[in-house]
C-alpha cells in the first residue's frame, strides 16, 4: 500500500477527531457551570426584569423616592461640605457614587438640548451647585431610580445584565409617564416641582432623575 493510500485512509478519522474536539471545546467555551447549591439559587433568585418592573415600578419606586425625598438644597450642602458626612446621612449604596432621594421647587433657566437636561435654579442651593433635570432626550442615562431605595439588590436577579435591564425598564416607565406627556423645552422660565433619585458624580451639576414633576407658572 502506498504512503498517499495509508494517509487517505487516515483522513476521515482525523476530521472526525477534529470535528469531535470543536464541538467539546465550543460547549466548553463561554459556560459557566453551577453545583446544584447555586442553580437552585440563582433559579429561586431570578426575577424576569421586565415583570419585576411592571409590578415594583410604583409601589417600590415612585412610593420609596417620594417617602424618603430629602430637600436638594440640604443634600446639595452637605455635599459641598463633606461628600462621606453626606452619604452616610442621607445616601443608599456605595458605588462610585451613593444615590440620594430628592425634592426641589425652581425656576427652570435653561433647556440643555446637547446632555438633554433642564437647568433649574433653585433657592438655598450652594453657589458652586446647579440643580438639573434628565429629560429623557435622547435617554435616561444611570441607574437612580433602581438604586435609590435600596430595596432593589443583584442578588434579586439571574445575572447583571438582568440587573442592568430591570434598571432600563424602570427608566423607560418613568420616561412615558412622567416626562413624553410633557414639552420640555416649553418649561424654561417655568417653576416646577420635582421628587426624583441622583447619583452625583460631581456635585458641581446634580442631575436628578424624576420620578414627579408638577409645572407651575
């Protein structure tokens, strides 16, 4: 037998070793595998996002910022004066940045269409700090409203892109009920009233994510 016949008699054996080891490696890669400890758990743990903000959104949310809203221009001193007095007084979580419950009444000066906030000038407010509303255009950026209360944790959820969603959704709710209904940039010049989450990374510009907004005159 020739050397060209034994290796074509060879050949399918070893495409079916290769193809047996592809498909071993491609079930290997990217899996992650759970004693049945942590299945039960992350099974028993993980809410669906989507149903989990449908039936929270106001109960916990909306009913947990507005119970806890502190006056942001109390919140925006104490940061001014000392960021870890603050957030031991009135923040929850740590994070880069704790988040903090808030209320505020002002004047609206201006409609930032580039970073999509409303400025908003507001009485008792230190010099260095301006008061600012997310309006949604052309998102909400951050988790605020998730994170506010604290009653909303990872260890809630399958994994964190689930965690990272239910923040999305209860992003998206408030977006449709409190500010679509509105023409934003017809509020400058307007006083509003407003209770909603920040997570300042600068006090400088305390953007806060409403969870109410009542326009005045």
């Amino acid at each position: 037998m020739s050397n060209a016949q034994k290796r074509s008699r060879k050949s399918p054996w070893i495409i079916a070793a290769i193809a047996v080891i592809t498909v071993v490696a491609m079930g290997t890669i990217g899996t992650t595998y759970l004693t049945p400890d942590e299945a039960a758990e992350a099974s028993s743990s993980g809410n669906d996002p989507k149903v989990f903000a449908e039936e929270n959104y106001e109960s916990l949310i909306v009913a947990g910022i507005t119970e806890n809203a502190v006056e942001l221009p109390k919140v925006a001193q104490a940061l001014a004066d000392d960021p870890a007095a603050a957030a031991e007084e009135y923040g929850v979580g740590d994070g880069p940045s704790p988040t903090y419950s808030v209320s505020f009444t002002g004047v609206v000066s201006e409609y930032d269409a580039e970073a999509g906030n409303l400025l908003v000038d507001v009485e008792g407010m230190p010099d260095e700090s301006q008061a600012a509303i997310q309006t949604g255009n052309p998102g909400i950026i951050g988790t605020a409203l998730r994170d506010a209360t604290g009653e909303v944790s990872f260890s809630m959820f399958t994994n964190q892109l689930d965690y990272q969603e239910v923040g999305a959704v209860f992003n998206q709710m408030m977006k449709e009920s409190v500010l679509d209904p509105i023409d934003v940039e017809s509020l400058v010049g307007k006083t509003v009233t407003v209770t909603g989450a920040t997570a300042p990374l600068n006090p400088q510009l305390i953007v806060v994510t409403p969870v109410s907004l009542e326009v005045g005159k």
